[in-house]
C-alpha cells in the first residue's frame, strides 16, 4: 500500500512566495480575464473559450505557442475553495490533476502548485517533450509578474480605503491636455499615480490590439481640486469604438468601501433605468458597472480591491 501511495515519481511540485495578498492572487488565477495575460510558458498566448468556475465546470483553452502551434487544453474543476485550494483535472491529454494551494501569510501568498500523473510513463513524456517542468516554473514567474504590476495598479488606482464621490469625465482624446489646463486653474497635482496610459497595462481579453497612438492616450487621470473633490477621467476615442456626445460624457463615481454595498447602490440606481456596463470583475483590479438611472443621470460604481 505504502508502494501505492508513494507519487514521487509521477509528479511536479513547485512552490512559491508571492508578493501579493490572498485576494489578488486567488482573483488573478481564477478569473478568465487575467488568466489570458500570465498563462503558459514563455512565449506562449491563449484564446480563452469558456471558465465555467464550479465544481463539474468546465475550462477549455487553447494555448498558442511561439511558433505558432497550437495546444487545445480542456479542463474539468473538481474542488473549489475560494482563497483556499483549486484542483482541476486536465482531459485532454496527457491526464493529470492539478492542485494549487493558497496560504495567506499577511500581505503576501504562499503558493503551492501540484501536477499529478496518471502513471510514471506519461510523466516522463510529458516532461521530455513539452519540457514539463520548465513550463511550470515559467509559468509562475509569469504569474509573478504580473500580481506585482497589478498590484501597482491598485495601488495607483486609490490610495486609501475611505469611501470617496468623484466626478468622472470622457474626452475624445485630449484628456492629457484638458487635466494639464485644469491642473493650472486649481493650482494642483495628480494622484493616483499620475497619468496612466491604455499602454502601460495589459488589456481585457478579446480587445484589438492598439495603436501606438491609442497606447498613449490616457486610461485613468486623477486630480483634486476644491474640497476634497477629485476629477477623474479617461479617454474614449472613435478610434476604441466609442461615440461621445454631450450628455453622456459625464458621470458621478461612487467609490464604497465595500463589495457589498458597491452592489446594493448599483442594483437601487439602476433599477428603472438603463445598465451601461454590467457589474463585475475588471482586468484593471475592480469591481466596477455604470448606469443611467431612470432620470437621465450617469453613475459608476468602482470598488477597488484591498
């Protein structure tokens, strides 16, 4: 029996302390959407077809490697617990079961990745052929990566946890020059990191590529001015697909200090009127929707994650 259970020579284990708390980790490997940015070995991107995130669930991608082959993967969830474990069992082939273990430990995360065979003879295929263990540590330096620019992200996008009122303003593409003149009449400075552009991050899954003119047009500008009140804004040129008139490109951003009453304000506001953008998850580390209520105005609701 002992022989039995004895895996070792079947399995890859890789273990790592992430720079991130448990909540960002646990989001940036369970949600499609950054998935799509940090998954695979170098070189390699992914189409994304379909994360069902439940027990039975499916996960069917396909990765494209640097020469252009590509690596259909489907992928059934066999336990979920949220911030805990996520153990999914790769069908279609070679089979394995994958289990990736989350502890947190204060403001960082302790990872544990498991890949288990079915037998000693795939593992060994596995590894001579797709250099098995190589991906793997590939992949978590890549996943490294990419928790410590999100992790900037959220620390740029608001600096404290306090709930705050902004208004939020769309610029056809002059944000830059519009926050530089408004930033000479209230004798301020930018916070929230300054300009960021639609270049400096990665976008959602299925966007276009940019253009290096688009790459540096503004995606987020922050700037206080009387009292406490901070103007936001970002550009939303035709070029991106966007159609500005006056009237709608103005909105009044509610930032709660909770998920939960970031939900219940957009569900109160929007009812009767007209949902703009469904509330989820963003690729920029949000939870965030806009509306018009039923009497014309233009909400967003934006919780940052802690």
């Amino acid at each position: 029996m002992a022989e039995k259970n004895n895996t070792a020579d079947r399995e890859l284990v890789i273990t790592r302390l992430l720079n991130a708390p448990i909540d960002l980790v646990w989001e940036v490997c369970t949600n499609p959407e950054h998935i799509i940015n940090w998954w695979g070995p170098n070189g390699f991107s992914n189409t994304i077809h379909s994360m069902d995130l439940k027990v039975g669930g499916e996960w069917d991608l396909t990765m494209h490697g640097p020469d252009g082959t590509d690596y259909k993967n489907k992928s059934v969830f066999r336990e979920i617990i949220k911030n805990k474990k996520l153990v999914y069992e790769n069908i279609s082939g070679p089979n394995f079961m994958a289990t990736i273990e989350f502890e947190s430990q204060g403001e960082k995360t302790f990872l544990k990745w498991h890949m288990l065979f079915n037998s000693r003879e795939e593992f060994i295929q596995v590894v001579k052929t797709f250099k098995a263990d190589e991906g793997m540590k590939q992949n978590v330096d890549k996943l490294t990566h990419y928790l410590e620019k999100q992790g900037n992200i959220r620390k740029q996008l608001k600096t404290n946890t306090m709930s705050r009122v902004c208004t939020y303003l769309n610029f056809p593409g002059n944000t830059e020059a519009a926050f530089n003149f408004y930033k000479t009449v209230f004798h301020s400075e930018f916070s929230g990191g300054g300009l960021q552009r639609f270049g400096d991050i990665p976008g959602p899954e299925g966007m276009p590529p940019l253009s290096d003119t688009d790459k540096k047009l503004i995606l987020h500008a922050e700037l206080p001015i009387l009292g406490g009140h901070v103007l936001m804004a970002t550009d939303a040129p035709e070029s991106m697909g966007f159609k500005l008139v006056s009237g709608n490109n103005m909105h009044i951003m509610l930032e709660p200090d909770t998920k939960e009453e970031t939900t219940r304000l957009f569900n109160e506001l929007s009812e009767g009127g007209k949902i703009t953008m469904p509330l989820q998850d963003m690729f920029f580390g949000a939870y965030y929707g806009s509306c018009t209520d039923k009497y014309g105005i233009n909400w967003m609701v934006n919780y940052t994650y802690k």
